[in-house]
C-alpha cells in the first residue's frame, strides 16, 4: 500500500527532525536542562535561559503549524486531523504534571530527549528509558482498572 | 554561534516536525503519548513506531555529527525514580513537554497551559532542593 509507505516516511522525517531540533537546541544536555530549571540563579546570573529560546522558536512556527492546518480541509495523507479536544482541568492532569516535573528536575531528561539519547547515551539513559516505558505501562493499568 | 541561537534554531526544527506531522498525518507531536500508545495501546500504531525510529536515529546522527554527546548527570538510582515519575505523570497528565508545552500551548489550549505551568514550577522546585542537598 503505496500510502501507508509515505505515512510511515512522513512520521519518520517528523521524528527525525524532531531530534535534530532537540540535540542543537541543547535538550539532550540534562545538565542545560537542570541549569534551566535553576531558577535561583536567575540574580547570580548563573541562570541558563536556552530551553526558553527551543519553547519560543518551536512555539513561533508551531503556532502557524496549527492556524494554516485548521484552515485546511484534511492532513495530506489521513482522512481527517485527530487532535486533542478535552478542555476540563481534572485532578490526573494536575497530579500527573507535578509527577512528570519532579521526574524532569531530578534526570534533567523529559521523554524527547530520552529517547533520541538512547542510541549514543549508553547505560544511564537506557535505564531511565525503561523506567519510563515501566511508568507509562504502570499508568495504562492504573487508568483500565475496573 | 551563540548558545542562545542554537536553542533558537532547535526550536524552529522542533516546530517543523510538528508542521510534518500535523499537516501530513493530522496528528500532534506529543513524544510521551506516541511512546506509551506505540507500546501499550491495541491501536494501530505503525506511524508511532516510525517516528520513535526517527527520533532514535536522528538522535544519534545529529549528535555524532554536531559533537553534542551530553552524558548523563543523575546517578543511577536517581534516573530509575525519575524514570517511573516521568512515564507516570506523562500518561495520566496527557502529555509532556512536547505535547503540552509545544503543541498544547501552540493550539492554546487552557489545559495545557495549567500543566505546563505546574510541570516547570515542580522541576524548578525539584532543582532548587537537589542544588540545597548538594551544598551549592
């Protein structure tokens, strides 16, 4: 099917420039990341600012990314745009991103960075990838519970 | 270049991927969801796995090309905690840094903001409390 070949070839160009953005932007670096997070330097002038420029440069073009497909009738190769329409602010989305944050301070990885390190970040990150695949399959059977 | 212009620029790539997924599967780039979908969902899931590969191997590449190989800061230990907090908090949150803070703020969506807030706020907490057990 000629068309699953070019869904499969657009998800994995997506996922590749995807880490290219990561790694030149310095989010593979977890001590850049920590260095972010350490908003107490901010007066010490120890503060590092960089991941402030990957949100704002990814935000600038997503933004647009997002108006000029709403405008559009069908993405290129998919019958139809499946995002995400919750809008309540319930208890799991609150608790799970306090959770997710403690995570990200104490490594310095968020599941992006994770991922595309893995190849080339030997033991350590291959252990934090498994915890994390562990914790979404924890997650998963915590949600399907009876 | 300035450190600064190249977080910059790996900021407009990352807005590229998302333009290529949007536009070409109508799908949002939101890393934790295709991670814990490809592996832990019956749903189909081949374009997942895809773009999991490219960000595996666009990982390697971009690294060995531009000698950014970052180590690891965090002890063993350490990275096992975070990395069950992180899988987690990303399934039952709905999202991460990625599908939150890119692609949910980028869609402005109210519930993406109160996560983004609440995960930066928690991870600058968390920092603040490592640097005071460190002695710094």
């Amino acid at each position: 099917m000629a068309q699953e070949k070019q869904r499969l070839l657009v998800a994995f160009s997506s996922g590749l420039v995807f880490a290219a953005g990561l790694v030149l932007g310095g989010m593979t670096d977890p001590k850049k990341v920590q260095g972010f997070l350490d908003v107490g330097g901010i007066a010490s002038g120890r503060w590092d600012a960089s991941l402030a420029f990957v949100m704002g440069g990814a935000l600038l073009v997503s933004y647009f990314a997002f108006r000029s497909v709403a405008a559009s009738g069908a993405p290129w190769l998919a019958s139809r745009f499946e995002l995400p329409t919750r809008r309540d602010i319930d208890t799991p989305l609150v608790v799970g991103a306090v959770m997710f944050g403690a995570g990200w301070g104490l490594a310095g990885y968020c599941p992006g960075p994770a991922l595309a390190s893995l190849a080339f970040g030997g033991v350590d990150v291959a252990l934090f990838v498994a915890a994390m695949l562990a914790g979404m399959a924890l997650a998963k059977g915590w949600q399907s519970r009876g | 270049m300035h450190p600064y212009l190249w977080s910059l620029l790996g900021g407009l790539l990352i807005g590229a991927a998302t333009w290529i997924l949007v536009a070409g599967l109508g799908r949002v780039a939101g890393i934790s969801g295709i991670a814990a979908n490809a592996m832990f969902s019956p749903r189909e899931s081949g374009w997942r796995f895809a773009f999991l590969l490219g960000l595996i191997v666009g990982g390697a590449l971009f690294a060995f090309a531009f000698n950014r190989i970052s180590p690891s800061i965090a002890p063993k230990g350490l990275l096992i905690v975070a990395g069950l907090l992180v899988g987690f908090g990303t399934v039952i949150g709905s999202g991460c840094t990625s599908g939150h803070g890119v692609c949910g703020l980028a869609r402005l969506s109210m519930r993406s903001l109160i996560s983004v807030v609440s995960f930066m706020a928690v991870g600058a907490v968390t920092v603040a409390v490592l640097r005071w057990m460190q002695g710094a």
